[in-house]
C-alpha cells in the first residue's frame, strides 16, 4: 500500500516502455517541453474532458475522471470511461484512452490503459475485462482485453518505473528514429551523447590494450 505522496503517474508507465531514458527526464529530472505532436495530443485531451457526461440508454459516458490505486501506488485519469449496463442491472466500466497519432508496436498504450482499469476496479470493486484505444490518425477505436499477461506487465511496469524514479538516475540514450519526434530531443541530445559515450568506451579499450 501507498501513500498520497508516493503515487506515480499512470503515464510514467506509458513513458517508460516509449523509452526509459524519456520517463526519467521527466519524472527523475523534471524536465518538460512540448513540440507540435504534444501540443496537438494536450489539446485533444483537453476538447475530450471539456465534453462533459453523455447518457445513451444502455451506455453511460463520463470523461475526465480521476483515478487512484493505493495498491499499485497509481494516480491519473481516464479520457473516458464508459458505463454499459448489463441484463442483471450492474453498470460494467469500460475505459476508453484517446492517443493522437496511430497504434505503436509496443506496449505502452496498452498498459497506460490496464493501469486505468486497475484503477476503476480498485476503486469501484469491479472486474473490468476490456477497454479501448482510440486513435486520432485512424479515427478507430483499438479493443484491449485485460488479460493475465497485460494485468502482470501492467503490474512490472509500475515496479520498474518506482525503481528508476526512486534510484535518481537517468540511463543513457539509444538512438533509434523516434526521437525525431520525441519532444525532448533538443535536452536529451541522443546523437551527441550516445556519440560521446562510443568515443569513451573506444578510448578505454585502447588504454585497456596498452
């Protein structure tokens, strides 16, 4: 269990699987600076919490809503979630996250989505077995079911970025063609730095062969 303080962002965990470097600027080093595709992604969220409640028979759909899990140590909220009301009269949550651009080869939209439901069914004494993704530059919604697997992923993620947060340190960068887009390129520098860490690992092998 957790305290108020000790809660992390559910989008640290969406950082860290993006690029582990990246979550620890902004989490260890407080360190923040947006570009075009984070701006678009603010103002999309802002237009999706700005929406209000919806009520369509079966479907109920609240927006913004804060999270908490004092079992995982997790705060944030949810874009959306949605409510259906089964045959037997239980309102069943469904979690919707909206992302700007289009689905990533990784997890980590996934699991920013688990963490939420974990939360919802913390909080709200549910099982919640799926949620949804939905994509500004497909306008289509991606299903996510909360299996075993994504659950414990889910669960190892909040651990690992507890561990980095709390170690202070900052790995160093790979490269790779995502931080072209990554809006803190111009602080991190990948290429200089990870040119200047080849050059001391060469210096050190020629001083090791002497």
């Amino acid at each position: 269990m957790y305290t108020d303080e000790e809660l992390l962002s559910i989008s640290a965990l969406n950082h860290f699987l993006y690029c582990r470097r990246r979550c620890a600027l902004i989490h260890v080093e407080q360190l923040w600076t947006e570009n075009f595709f984070t701006a678009q992604g603010r103002v999309m969220h802002e237009r999706v919490h700005e929406e209000g409640r919806e009520s369509r028979g079966d479907v109920r759909i609240e927006r913004g809503v804060p999270l908490c899990s004092i079992r995982l140590g997790l705060t944030g909220k949810a874009d959306v979630v949605e409510f259906h009301r089964r045959a037997d009269g239980i309102w069943l949550p469904f979690p919707v996250e909206y992302k700007l651009g289009k689905p990533k080869p990784d997890e980590s939209d996934m699991v920013q989505l688990c963490a939420q439901a974990l939360c919802l069914e913390e909080m709200l004494k549910v099982e919640i077995p799926a949620g949804a993704l939905f994509y500004g530059k497909t306008r289509r919604r991606l299903d996510v079911s909360f299996d075993e697997s994504l659950r414990r992923r889910t669960e190892e993620t909040a651990v690992q970025v507890r561990g980095i947060i709390e170690s202070g340190i900052t790995p160093e960068p790979v490269y790779s063609k995502k931080c072209e887009s990554c809006s803190l390129i111009s602080l991190c520098l990948p290429k200089a730095v990870s040119k200047k860490q080849a050059v001391k690992r060469y210096l050190a092998k020629v001083l090791e062969g002497e």
